[in-house]
C-alpha cells in the first residue's frame, strides 16, 4: 500500500474482531517504532503489547467513560500502551534546551503515527488513545520511576470502520512566509 | 512506495539541493497534514510554508548552533514551520482532562511524521527540528497569540542521505503485558 494511499484512507478503528495477529506482521508494527525519528536518536519510547484479557479489561476500566474505544481495547487481541522515558527527548547534556521543556509528548506521537500506518497497510485498525487515566495505568501495568505511559491503542482487526471526520481546509490551517498571509 | 518501506527507509536529511519543489507535490505533503488523526479531530495544527530566502536565512539563526538541520534550512527551497493552536488537544469543554495538560505537542508529533513519510515518498527529505528559539521565530514569524511554533523542517530533494543511526533492538523496548515482562 503507497504511503499516500495509508495516510490517506487511515480511519481511527474503535471496533474489533477477536482474531489474533500474527507474529510477522506484529514484528513489523513494533519496527515502525524501532525506526521512527526522534530527538537526537534518543529513542525515548518504550511498548507494552497486552495481550491479557484481564488486564485489557482493566485499562479499559481507565479510559474516559463514553470513549468508545474502551469497548476496542477489552474485545481486540492486543494493546499497545506507549511509553516514554522522562529526560531524554529535549534534552542536551541534561538540560531542557527549548521553551517546551520534554519532548516526549511529540516524539510518542511520532511512533505512534508509524504504529497506525504500519498496522493500516496490514489491514488493522488502530486509534491513539490519550483521554485516559495515565497514573492508574502505570500502577496497573507495573511502570516504574521516570516512565510515563503516553497514549495507547487497540490493535486489530477492524468489526467497522466509520466514515472520515471532516478535515478542515488545506486553505484554512496553511500560509505563506508569515502568519496569515496567503 | 510501500508506507513499510517508507517508515524504515526514511532518513533525517539535512542537505539539500536548491531544486523547487512541484506544486502537486507540496499539496500532497500538505494533505499528509490534513489527514493526520489528531484529539477529537480537533486538527490544532497551522503550517507555514516559507520559501522567502532572507526569512529562511533569519529561521536558520535561531536553531541551536551547531545543528546541520540551520544549512539545510537556508539552503533548501521551502521551511515548513508547524504551529499549534492552544487549548484543543486534551481537553472536553474546555478543561484539560489528562495529567498531559495540552496535547499540542503530541498532536504536532502525529501531524509532522506523516509529512516526513509523504515527502520522502516524493523523493524528498525532511528532518524534525525542534532544537531552536521558538519565541523568537514567533517574532520573525508574525504568530499571534494562542498559537505556538513547536517544529519545523526543511524541505527538498536531498544533497546527501546519510546512513541511519544505530536503534534499540526491539527486545531492548517492547514488553508483555507488564513492564519488564518479556
């Protein structure tokens, strides 16, 4: 499948068979991440993939009530929970070196798009997840000091896939050289 | 190209040539942006295309001395700065409903990456940039308030592709249900 074609036709997946996903193309899923880009190489991500039903049913539990994907991450086969190392992405000789301080919100979303492209052109359906409670999770899944869980996904194949949301204009969100110029 | 080919063949380039880039190219690069997933399809991201060469040369002096990214940012045909909208990402009615706060970063991350696949699909290179006065280029920029420069990348065909630096193995970051399991 052309990049294009993935970026394009990618729909948030929030419903799910119960088929398992093959080792291969899991291998190839967590690669996306191994080879996304990131502050300075440093890699600052870490990845749960669970598989448990007992403990998708507690992250479940977590995510904001009428998220429907709360439904996605108890019936699919697997969850990726994306995690960053703390002081690492931003960060040069020890010192957050911009006005943003940790980069890791950015560099997780980095790998987390390579995640939903990666398992689109293998026919899964994926959505990022982050309106959940991220502390709770970390006591669940064991996470320890310096580690934050970021965002997660269900990861499987999709029951429906809903129409796109609309998108605003290209002509809306671009400009020229300075803001608001055209 | 395949989007798995382009997730593992992509590089950071941080040397171009002068070459223009076509017009139908760079409307799909800027779809790339369009269709990127974001919080509640709330789309926080701007783009500023800046071709305007004594703009790109006071763009290059504000990224951290030493960067290669500050050469290929005067030398290339068109920056693509990144904005994001405050006070979307990560909020319900108004109110930040993580311990993550504002989701821009996050949201920009997601948006940017399917830009450096897209391009690359065209043959051309890109780098996330994020190591720079962001303030300052608020300035030269013209940004009003409510809206941040978070990253930008040069854009064009590539003088050089270097070879990619050494990753984590997976095993070094992908765990099992809890952290530290295998």
């Amino acid at each position: 499948m052309d990049v294009i074609e993935a970026i394009k036709t990618r729909r948030s997946v929030r419903r799910f068979t119960g088929d398992p996903i093959p080792d291969d193309v899991m291998t190839d899923i967590l690669e996306a991440v191994q080879w996304a880009p990131s502050w300075a190489n440093t890699q600052c991500w870490e990845v749960i993939v669970v598989k448990d039903q007992a403990l998708r049913d507690r992250i479940a539990e977590e995510i904001m009530k009428g998220n429907p994907a709360s439904k996605g991450v108890a019936a699919c086969p697997a969850v990726l929970v994306m995690l960053a190392i703390e002081g690492q992405a931003g960060f040069y000789k020890g010192e957050a070196i911009s006005d943003k301080g940790d980069w890791y919100m950015y560099d997780i979303g980095v790998a987390m798009q390579n995640v939903t492209l990666a398992a689109w052109r293998h026919g899964l359906g994926t959505v990022h997840v982050g309106a959940m409670d991220a502390p709770g999770l970390e006591k669940i899944l064991e996470i320890p000091e310096g580690r934050r869980v970021v965002s997660l996904t269900p990861l499987g194949y999709p029951e429906k896939v809903g129409p796109a949301p609309p998108r605003k204009e290209i002509s809306e969100f671009v400009f020229t050289d300075t803001y608001g110029k055209k």
